[in-house]
C-alpha cells in the first residue's frame, strides 16, 4: 500500500524554518496516488439510489420556491427567493457536475440523461461544460493550460478588445463573465463550449457536444415562450435573477480556487 507523504511543508502547520524555504512553485511532496490511497475505500462507491435521492430532494425544493414565487409574488418575498433560489441552481450544477465526472452513477447513460436535464434546466450545455471541465482537472493550477481561471498575461490584457475588457473587469459586468466564458472561454482562448467543432473538442466527441447544445437551445426555448406568455420581467424575477446569482457565484469561485499556481506567471 503507497503511504501518504508528511504534508507539512504546504499545511498551515509548518514551523517557520519551512516557511521561509517555501517554493510555491515547487511539485508538492506527494503523488496523485497517495490521495487516492488515503481516502477511505467506501468513499468510492457509487450509490445510485441516494444520487437520485439528492435529485429528487433538490427538484422538490426548486419547485417549492417556483410555487412560492409564483403564490406570493410579492416584493418582500422576491428578496428571500433569489438568493434561496440561486443557491438551489448551484445545487443543480453541482449534481450535474457529479454526472460529468461519473461518480453520480456507475451507468453513463443515466449520467448523461441525468446531467442533461439538470445542466440544461440552468442553461449549461453539459456535454460541452464536462470535456472542457476534464481539461482543467488534468491542469489545475496550471498557469497556461488551465480552463476555468487563467491569469492574463499583460500582452493579452492589452489586446483585448473593449467589450471583453468591460465584461471581466468592470462592475457590475463579471456577473455575466460564466456564459461569457461558455460562449467564448477565457480571454487569450479561442473556441466556444456549444461548437463541436471548436478546438476544446476531438472530432469522435462533436456528436455529444451537438446534444448538449440541442438540449441548451430547447431550454432557451422554453424561457423565451414562458416569457411570452408570462411576462419578461417576471420570467427575469423568476429565473434571470437566480440565474445571475449562480453566474456570480461561479466567478467567485473559479477566481477563488485557482490562485495557486504550479509554474512562475511569464512574463
Ligand atoms: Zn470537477
């Protein structure tokens, strides 16, 4: 059995002595596969039933805080929803994440039916999200190859064109950065998560990418036709504004989780 190396150089534990001989570019003193070995054997066990559970838990309460909405309608009730609201699109996110990693369900088709319905319902293009969601797990951290959050380079930062620079830089604009990033990826990056044939994808994965994006266009559809028949702004009380929470929430994170970098920033 691989044991675990001592994490005290990178822990907040370190005497000051490590501290001060700290290399954060540096590889870390242990491999991939003393994590694994670490982990208890169970935690890899995939239960079906308790991940449809979840689904089911998290629809149900969804679609408690859409009938709320929709009975109260009211403005002393819009501002307990949005927030609740944005909070359970993460918790959708967050399962369908679980189904692109298939560690929802030993099935990949229940994972792909699965992870379609939820990532659609918050308008994620699932297909597209989870391939290029494997690119910054196999790069996390890295400087350059990296997908989520990548640092820019001056060069680039003054190459970019105006609108891009106020979408990411100015407020209240980076709320939209997250389907700014599905629609074009990162500033330096080219290709988009809903073309097959953009270069995030392999030629045997475009039919997949297709699927997704067919999925994202009839979820679109329906917004637009409740729109019609509901009203624009209330669809935006009911759906635009946790969806911009969820937007917020997903540039908050990849900018907090990825500040730790694996080789020196080029200059
Ligand atoms: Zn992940």
């Amino acid at each position: 059995m691989v044991q675990a190396q001592p994490l005290q150089h990178v822990g907040n534990g370190a005497g000051k002595e490590d501290q001060a001989y700290f290399d954060p570019s540096a590889p870390p003193p242990f491999k991939i596969a003393n994590i694994r070995a670490a982990i208890p054997k169970h935690c890899w066990e995939k239960n079906t039933l308790r991940s449809l559970s979840y689904v089911l838990r998290d629809v149900l309460v969804v679609t408690a805080l859409v009938a709320a909405a929709i009975g109260f309608n009211s403005w002393f009730f819009w501002p307990l929803y949005w927030p609740a609201q944005g909070t359970m699109f993460w918790a959708l996110f967050v399962l369908g994440h679980d189904c692109g990693h298939g560690s929802f369900s030993n099935s990949p088709l229940l994972n792909s039916i699965v992870g379609h319905i939820l990532h659609s319902s918050i308008l994620v293009p699932y297909h597209g999200w989870r391939i290029s969601h494997r690119t910054h797990h196999q790069n996390h951290g890295h400087v350059e190859k990296d997908e989520s959050w990548v640092p820019l380079t001056e060069k680039v930062y003054k190459n970019l064109d105006n609108m891009t620079r106020m979408m990411r830089f100015t407020l209240p604009f980076p709320i939209f950065a997250y389907p700014f990033y599905l629609w074009s990826r990162s500033p330096g990056k080219e290709g988009s998560h809903f073309n097959p044939y953009s270069n995030l994808f392999s030629p045997g994965e475009r039919r997949d990418v297709l699927t997704s994006t067919l999925c994202w266009g009839i979820m679109l559809s329906v917004l637009l036709y409740l729109s019609l028949t509901m009203g624009p702004l209330f669809m935006l009380k009911l759906y635009g504004v946790p969806y911009l929470v969820i937007s917020l929430s997903h540039f908050l994170y990849t900018s907090h989780t990825s500040v730790g970098y694996l080789q020196p920033t080029p200059k």
